[in-house]
C-alpha cells in the first residue's frame, strides 16, 4: 500500500510536469511574434518581375511601400534595401523560398518576404509570401489579380496590412500609415469645414464682400496662440454641397462640356483672333483646338492637324509681340521626348499660322497684376541635362522673335511649366512660387533663395521628358513635368491668391516611373508673410486635373476657374483617352 502511494505520488508530480512543459511548449511556439525580440527584423526581397516591357522600377516600389507599411517604432524594423541587395548577390545556386530563407538567414532576419508580379497582357498578377525564418509559425501567402499595372502598389498594401493584422498585432492606428496626398501646410494647420457656418479666412485682409462659389469647400484657417489653435473673423458662408447647373452664366454653379475623345494635356484663353470674344485653346498631345462658349453652347472654331512628330505638353495665350492679336505658345517635345521643339501660331486675318516653329525653349504664359500677361521661358540644354538645369527668364519680343530678358530664377531650381511670377506679399517685390523636382510646391524670394516648402508632394502630371541615357544599355529614366500654377486677385480685394493642383496618385508615390491618377481638386492659398494658407477647395474632380486657368471663359465679364479633367488615359487603361472641361464661376 505504502509503495502504492509512492507510485501515485510520483505519477502526480510526473503529470505537473508534463503539463508545465505542454504549457510552456504551447506559449513558445504560439506567442505574439513581437515577443521574440526586442525589434523584430524583417527582409523585403526584390520581387521577379515577369514582363515583356522593362518595369524594374517596380522592385523599388513595392520594397519602398513594404517598408513603410510594416516599419513600427521600436518594434518592427524592414532591413535596408542596400543590405537586402548584397546578401542577395551573395547567394547562388537557390530560388523560391529555400533562397529566402537563406538570405533570411544572412541578414539575421526574424521574416523575410518574397514574390512575384507577372504581366501578361492587360492582366497582373501578384504572387508573394511571408515565411518566419525560425519556423515557429506558418507561412502568409498572397496571391492576386488585377486588371491594369496600377493596381500593384494597393494590392501590395493589402498584403502588408493582413501581414500587420495577422502576424504583428498591429490594427489601424497603430500600423504605419501611406504618405497623405491632402495639401497641409507646414505652418498652419488646416481642417476641412463641416458646415456652411464656419468661418475664413486668417488675414483680415483676405475677407472680401463677395461670395465665392458655394460648390467650393472652405478651408477655416488657423492661427496659433498661446498652443491653441483658434478660428478667425468670418468672411464667408458658402454652402459646401456640390451642384450642378446647365451653364456657368448668371453667377451660379458649374458647366462640363461633354466628354472629348482626346488626351487634354493643357488649357488656356483669350482673345485669340482680336473680335474681342474669348476663345478656350486646349491641345491634345497632338493637336491645337480653338473653341468659343457662345449662346450658352461650346463651339470648335477650328482645329490643327495631328503631328504624330512631337508631343504638346503645354499651351498658353499672350500677346507679346503687341500686335493686338494674343498668340498661342505651344510647348512640345520631339519624337524621342529629349528636347523642346516648342511652335507658336498667331490669326493671321484669315487663319491661324505659324509665326514660330521648332524651337528649343519651354513656353509658359502668367497673368500678372501689373503687368497683365507675360511670358516665361525656359531653354532646355541638350545632353546630359534635366528640365530643371537651366535658368527661367522673362521673355520679350525683339521684332523679329522671343528673347529672354530677365531672369527670374536662378538654373536648377524649378521648371516654367510649373511655375508663376507675382507680387504675393504686397510689397512690390514679386516672388516665384514653382513645383522643386520632388513636386513640392516651393516659394522663392527675389533672389532666389527657398523661404517655404511644401512638406507635402501635390500635382501630379503624366506629361514626361525622357533623360540622356549613360550608356546604351541603360534603362530610360524619365522625368516629369509639373502640374501649373496660377494667381489671380480672386474677389478683388486687392490681394493674390494661388491655385494649385493636387491630383491623387494610387501608387501612393511609390513608383516613381509608373504613375496613375484617379481623381484630383484645385487648391487656393495665399501668403501670410511665413507660408501658404490653404483658403478652399474645388470639389473632387473625376480623374486627374490636367491643366487650369482663370479667365473669362464664357465672355461674361467675370473670370471663372476653368479645368481640364482626363477621365481615361489611354496609356494606363489601354482604351481611347477621355477628357472634360469644366468651369466654375468664382464669385456670386
């Protein structure tokens, strides 16, 4: 009986045991993975692209927005691509995942994530994993398809957010988050109105009689004080709600023009045949077409012939030989989209002709306030240079072609395509504001230096210049052009305003030679002395803004904001290009 007791007593303390290891053995392998270490360590490795066209810029991309979404505090760190790049060169002889557990395993990696996207016609399809390098959990696959190549990034960052669900823990919040496409000043802070009583603006000065247009949304602007953030005097009290109306005459509403089968790369007006009518010039990527908004309809006046040879990139109206008849500058590129080979027609009487041709500048018309319109140029140096390498200049008309006088901004600072000249501060002493290279809106004084800088990419245009290559080899580099920017005294209180674009990528910004907009707005700021202030808003525009400009579009004798929408673009949907016109009344 006594040994008896001995053998339970021994069987008990046996079954303790065995519990306290399955216990132990269960909380091992099933804890939260952010228990492993202190930081867990995470390898992205360069995706296979399979694909006929070249898209290694994709790689890029997708590392980028992995390690944005996955990078948490000090908690979760996605090792340096540079790091990933050696250790992957360094290992030979193995793929799929025995490659990724290997070069894991070089780099001390906790998780090493690998994939792949193949493009087969109109169709991706992304293919990629997640794989603990310890084994102490199962791997996360992701498999997806989708229909056009700008949907790669998203999927990409659904994969990343299943990863920060499932496997770290994270939830909403506490996950990284995709840089914010909302234009936020760096100095003042800015909130969207929730009602039509709010009020603006931050200047005194700016608080004109008038109304704006109650389609816009108004920005309350905030000034600081004491640490609180405190809304200013009331100016304006517009309805926020968006509406629609047959035509922009009588003050009120919008107009759209029906849907153009063309890629509207630019838009401008003015009186371009001196009858003392408005006419819209807009161009496609190969042609110029000449419209009149007459008897509450939008009629062609006449249009160019294809030009197959160059891409029209931009296009303003001045007229700067004083001539009485405003001109139409075009800026385009070549065949090969290296070098300017901009034209400029002008009515002749009878016709519109071309006054000049192939020329090697960029044009831009700005409409100033004391010296009404003036053109900008911008020579484009051949060779191994960019569209940012040279200096900005007025331009003026010697008699027999346009010259450059003066400079306005120094070489390497902007392009004048994305760029205006005013008198902002309302001391005479006018100021570039322009797109940098990074598509950061960006103030410079008069002597060129950066007083402000937008923290914030905004714009966003399609319109590319392709970059001398190094060797034959290499891949084509591109860069883009910018979006324009305009100023005009919006309610006649004597003081700028300045509109901007600011289209929304589905890329995030990620891919920084594949770009694909989905919809866009127009924003209007004015200088405080240390900043741009946003005041309000257009609403959201279907598809990408491709140009803008304010004039009296209508012939009504007041100005309207008028914008030129690319609903489809046939390079990224691979159907016939779309686009629309619309035009907003300013003041009511």
């Amino acid at each position: 009986m006594k040994k008896l007791t001995q053998i339970i007593s021994m069987l008990s303390k046996f079954s303790f045991i065995l519990i306290t290891v399955v216990i132990f053995s269960i909380s091992y392998f099933y804890q939260s993975p952010l228990a492993y270490s202190e930081t867990l360590q995470i390898a992205v490795l360069p995706f296979d692209i399979n694909a006929e066209q070249n898209l290694d810029f994709l790689k890029k991309g997708i590392q980028d927005m992995l390690a944005s979404r996955l990078s948490f505090k000090d908690q979760v760190r996605v090792i340096d691509k540079e790091s990933v790049q050696k250790a992957v060169e360094g290992i030979k002889g193995f793929t799929g995942e025995s490659f990724a557990l290997l070069v894991g395993g070089e780099l001390k990696a906790d998780f090493v994530i690998y994939g792949s996207v193949t493009v087969i016609g109109n169709g991706t399809s992304i293919d990629s994993k997640l794989v603990d390098i310890s084994g102490k959990s199962a791997p996360i696959s992701f498999f997806k398809q989708i229909n056009e190549l700008g949907g790669v990034i998203p999927a990409i960052n659904q994969f990343a957010t299943t990863i920060n669900e499932t496997v770290f823990n994270k939830f909403g919040a506490t996950a990284a988050t995709e840089p914010q496409q909302s234009i936020q000043s760096n100095v003042n802070i800015v909130a969207t109105a929730p009602s039509s009583s709010l009020s603006q603006p931050a200047s005194p000065a700016h608080a004109g009689q008038q109304k704006l247009n109650s389609n816009f949304v108004i920005r309350p602007s905030a000034s600081q004080s004491n640490g609180q953030l405190q809304n200013t005097d009331s100016a304006k009290s517009p309805n926020p709600e968006f509406s629609v109306t047959n035509s922009v005459r009588g003050g009120t509403g919008t107009w759209q023009s029906p849907i153009f089968k063309h890629l509207i790369t630019g838009i401008a007006v003015g009186d371009t045949d001196k009858d003392n009518i408005m006419e819209t010039v807009f161009i496609s990527d190969s042609s110029v077409y000449i419209y009149r908004f007459s008897g509450n309809q939008f009629v062609k006046v006449t249009e160019t012939p294809k030009n197959r040879l160059l891409t029209y990139i931009a296009v303003g109206v001045g007229d700067i030989n004083n001539n009485g008849v405003e001109e139409i500058f075009v800026s385009t590129l070549n065949a090969d989209k290296n070098m300017p080979s901009s034209f400029v027609i002008e009515y002749n009487g009878s016709q519109y002709v071309e006054i000049v041709k192939n020329n090697p500048w960029y044009f831009s018309i700005i409409d100033t306030k004391s010296e009404g319109k003036i053109l900008l140029g911008q020579k484009q140096r051949s060779g191994k240079y960019n569209i940012y390498d040279s200096p900005i200049y007025k331009m003026v008309w010697d008699g027999e072609r346009y010259v450059q006088s003066e400079q306005i901004l120094e070489a390497g600072k902007a392009n004048v395509l994305g760029a205006m000249f005013e008198d902002i501060s309302g001391d005479s002493n006018p100021m570039v504001v322009a797109y940098d290279d990074a598509e950061h809106l960006t103030v410079f004084s008069n002597n060129g230096g950066s007083i402000w800088r937008d923290l914030n990419r905004t714009g966003g245009n399609m319109n590319y210049f392709k970059l001398p290559k190094e060797t034959p080899k290499d891949d084509d580099e591109f860069e883009y052009f910018p979006c324009s920017v305009r100023s005009a005294d919006i309610n006649g209180d004597g003081n700028i305003e300045i509109l901007y674009a600011s289209n929304s990528d589905i890329t995030g910004g990620y891919l920084s030679k594949f770009k694909r907009y989905s919809k866009g707005v127009i924003n209007c700021s004015f200088w405080n002395n240390t900043g741009l202030t946003l005041q309000w808003s257009t609403p959201e525009q279907t598809g990408r803004v491709s140009d803008f400009i304010i004039s009296d579009f209508d012939n009504d004798g007041s100005k309207e904001l008028v914008i030129a929408n690319v609903i489809k673009d046939s390079i990224s949907t691979f159907s016939d290009s779309e686009s629309v016109i619309t035009a907003y009344e300013l003041m009511q």
